[in-house]
C-alpha cells in the first residue's frame, strides 16, 4: 500500500486545522485595525449622512457587533460559502471573487510552469555543462543566475519589463493588448523570482546525488549524462524540489497579486490593494482564506506525491506480503546483495529462517 489511511487523515486534519487558524488569525487582526469600512465608506461628508443614518447602517451590518459575535457569524458564512458583503459596493464577496479569480488562476498558473521550466534548465546546465573549455562560464554563470533573480523585486522587475520590452523594444504592447499578448510580461514577472529558490534547490540536490556512489557506478559502467540525468538522478533529486515548490506557493500568490498591481490586471490582486484601501474587510478575509486554501493544498499533494516517488517512504507491506521474503544461503551473496542495495537506499528483507541458518 502507497499511502497509510491514518497519516492521509492525520494531513487532512491538519490542513483544517491550518486554514481555522490563518481565519481566527486574519480576522483578530482585521479586527484590532483601528477604524473600519463602514465609517471609511458612509462618514465622508460629502454624502451627507447624518449621524443617526449612519448608526442604521452600522447596526445593520453588524458593525459594532462584538468581535466574537462577528467571529461565529463569518466563520459560519465561510463554511457555507457565503462570504458576506463588500462594504465599499454592497456585493456578494463571492461574486467579486468569482470574477476576478480566473484572472489571477491563469496568470499563476502561467507563471508557476514557467519559473518550472526556467529553473530546471538553470539547474541541469549549472551541474551538468562542461567543466572545462571555453563555455564552462556558462556552468559558472548559470551557478549564480538564481542568487540574482531571488534579490529582484517583483514590481521593479515588471516596471523594467514594461519599459524595455513594450516602450523601449516595442515588442509586446501594454495598451490594449490581446489575450494572450497581456499574459506575456506578467508571466515573466512572476516566473523569474520564482524559479530562483527552485533552481538552487535542485541544484543542490542534483550534486548531491552525482556524488552518490550508485551515480559514481554507473558513470563507470559507461552510461551517458543523458541517461545518468533521467534514469537515475532526476528521480532522487526531485524530492527536495517537491518541497521548495510547495513552500514558495505563498510567494506565487503574493507575487501575482503585486503583477496585477503593476500591469493593472482584473484579478484577485487588483481588489485586494483596492479592499486595503477602503478597508473592505469581508474581501480581505475571503482572499486570505482563499490564499490559504491553496496553499494547503498544493503543500498536501506534495506530500502525498512522497510515497508515490520514493518507495522508501511508503508503507511498510502486510503480513501476507512479508512473508515473501528473500531466501538466499550464500552468506557472500548476501552480504554483496546487502551493499549493493543500500547504495541505493533499499533495504532488504531477508527471510528469519535464513537468518538463523546463517547465524
């Protein structure tokens, strides 16, 4: 069996558990902001409300409430689907919401593959280019690509792209542009901060396991780097990058949300800056909650991918299974089988009978 019933429980409890806690945590210190977004929206005197109008509308909705009743009622909303209203324009949060997150889906989803690719060529050319010879500073540079792009600044990063690409180069137009032409810098503005933490961790890991004695082995035996790279290293290497994508997601969303900013994009990221704005406090909510939401669970099916890539994390087998064990007399055998195994991290499982014949 690949994955334990009990742990895929125990991980969904605590993805529940996590996105309680980053509710309770974003609602408390909506709530200890002084002011809120009933007076920054009704208390301009140029509507000229009077007083007691604009008590009606606090009373009706709920603003001096107190902060526990205000709690259980949007956390039940919340598990209902229903995220209250926007202060600012009195519409359903889930309608502005809707409308603006397939926006923001396409544009993190663009970026995420692309900081993908970008960072496994920088990784495969920074440890598997040539040594030597003249193109060898391209190893070195390569090597040292992603402690440049991890110290860019993602809104200086697409001021720059709009100023060279669009106004200087002429290339791609940010005046009213197509579909997929307005996809173009926004991607690379979220890709190229992205693919830099995941570019040295893979780096890191893919020179650990070229150190390995089972790589060193089959180096020796006369396999190509090509071969050596898909057949062996990738799939060892992979687990660490596994879990730096599934860290560097809520740097996904922040940067989308600063792309959208800059590039004036409709999308989850425009309605947050303008929610902080106005303090618009039920939009806020809904978009951490959402923010959370994803996050939890692209970090849960990293963990679940574990066991499915690394046999050495899965389940031990049942009795019926154990008891096909190996069953071999040679002591030498076994002892060469033994090594031979655990340069590869598998461990054995001899059969008792055999143990005690050869003790």
């Amino acid at each position: 069996m690949i994955l334990d019933t009990r742990y895929l429980i125990l991980r969904l409890g605590q993805a529940i558990l996590v996105l309680l806690l980053a509710f309770t945590a974003a609602f408390i210190l909506l709530s200890l902001i002084p002011g809120d977004g009933v007076t920054a929206r009704f208390a301009d005197p140029a509507l000229g409300l009077s007083n007691d109008q604009i008590a009606e509308i606090r009373e009706a909705t709920g603003a001096d409430d107190s902060w526990w009743s205000r709690y259980v009622l949007s956390l039940t909303g919340f598990l209902t689907g229903d995220f209250g209203y926007s202060v600012q324009t009195g519409a359903a949060v889930s309608t502005i919401i809707a409308a603006a997150l397939p926006s923001t889906a396409v544009l993190a989803a663009s970026g995420f593959v692309t900081a993908l690719v970008l960072a496994v060529i920088i990784a495969v050319f920074a440890t598997f280019g040539p040594s030597t010879g003249p193109t060898a500073r391209v190893r070195l540079v390569l090597d040292s690509v992603p402690s440049l792009f991890i110290s860019i600044p993602v809104f200086w990063l697409g001021i720059l792209l709009i100023q060279v690409f669009s106004f200087q180069l002429g290339v791609v137009s940010v005046v009213d542009p197509g579909p997929a032409e307005a996809l173009v810098l926004p991607t690379l503005t979220v890709a190229v901060p992205l693919s830099a933490p995941i570019a040295q961790v893979l780096i890191r890991s893919i020179t650990e396991v070229q150190a390995s004695g089972f790589v060193k082995v089959t180096t020796a035996k006369g396999a190509s780097e090509l071969w050596i790279l898909v057949h062996t290293v990738a799939r060892n290497a992979v687990l660490p990058g596994l879990t730096i994508i599934g860290l560097v997601f809520g740097e996904l969303v922040a940067g989308a949300v600063v792309t959208e900013t800059v590039f004036g994009r409709n999308g989850i990221g425009l309605i947050t800056a303008q929610a902080v704005t106005h303090r618009d406090n039920p939009i806020l909510l809904a978009v951490v909650v959402i923010a959370t939401f994803g996050y939890v669970i692209i970090n849960l099916a990293v963990d679940l991918l574990y066991p499915v890539i690394d046999v050495r994390l899965r389940t031990k087998p049942s009795s019926a299974s154990a008891g096909r064990a190996l069953r071999i007399h040679d002591e030498p055998a076994r002892r060469a089988l033994t090594a031979s195994a655990a340069s590869v991290g598998v461990d054995l499982d001899w059969n008792d009978e055999t143990k005690e014949k050869n003790s």
